[in-house]
C-alpha cells in the first residue's frame, strides 16, 4: 500500500509540474512571439527616407534595421546570441528569438528548462489611403 501510494505521489507531482510548468512554457512562448513582432516592426521602420521622397521607393536601411531590433530586444531582456534579424522574401524583416524558461515542479523530474522560440515578420508600408 505504501508503495502505491509513493508511486501516485509522484505521479501527481509529474501531472502538476506539467500544468504549471507547461503553462509557463507556453505563456513564455507568446512573449517571445509578441517581442519577435515588435522588434520587426521597429526594424521594418528603419526606411531610406531620401530615397522614398526622391522616388516612392521603399527601402530599408539595413544596418539601422538590425540595430533598432537588436536595442528593442535588448530592452526586454534578451541576449544578442538568442536573436537573428535577417531580410524576408517580401522585403521586409524576420525577427527570430530565443528563450530559456526555468521549470519549476518539473526540475525535481530532471528536466531543468524548456526553450521556446518566436518568429515574426514585418514589412515596411507607407501611404494614407492605399499601401505605397
């Protein structure tokens, strides 16, 4: 009898480490993906602005991209190895970070941490009535 009652002790333990731990995971996924789409968008903003007043053209300023979307994630905490900025097929910016999410109840199951990833891309738009 103690014995099964060990057993589903720590059965139930590894059932809670994943509804709290699982939930942390996934909250921790979507912040990623929001900080993924911000930092495109601020990126997909660094627009050559002489030459879109010269000729209409919408370009973007890739050294300013990178380093705007670099600062933005820097703020929230991310370190440089876990972001990549590199341009989209459509010509924009996709943004891709990385994080660590320590475990909680699953650590006593030897599991430590999950990493989750968020991608986003953004592209840079002008115009009042119609997408130039």
């Amino acid at each position: 009898m103690s014995a099964l009652v060990v057993v589903l002790f720590v059965f139930l333990m590894i059932l809670a480490g994943l509804v709290v731990d699982g939930g942390n995971a996934i909250n921790a996924r979507q912040r990623a993906i929001d900080d993924a789409e911000q930092a495109a968008r601020v990126a997909a903003n660094q627009i050559d602005m002489t030459q879109l007043r010269a000729n209409g053209q919408v370009t973007i300023v890739w050294p300013d991209a990178d380093t705007a979307a670099r600062a933005y994630l820097g703020q929230r905490g991310y370190q440089p190895g876990n972001v990549q900025v590199f341009p989209a097929a459509d010509g924009g910016v996709t943004v891709t970070v990385e994080s660590t999410v320590s475990t909680q109840l699953l650590s006593l199951a030897f599991i430590p941490s999950f990493t989750v990833t968020g991608r986003a891309t953004a592209r840079p738009t002008v115009g009042i009535d119609q997408e130039i």
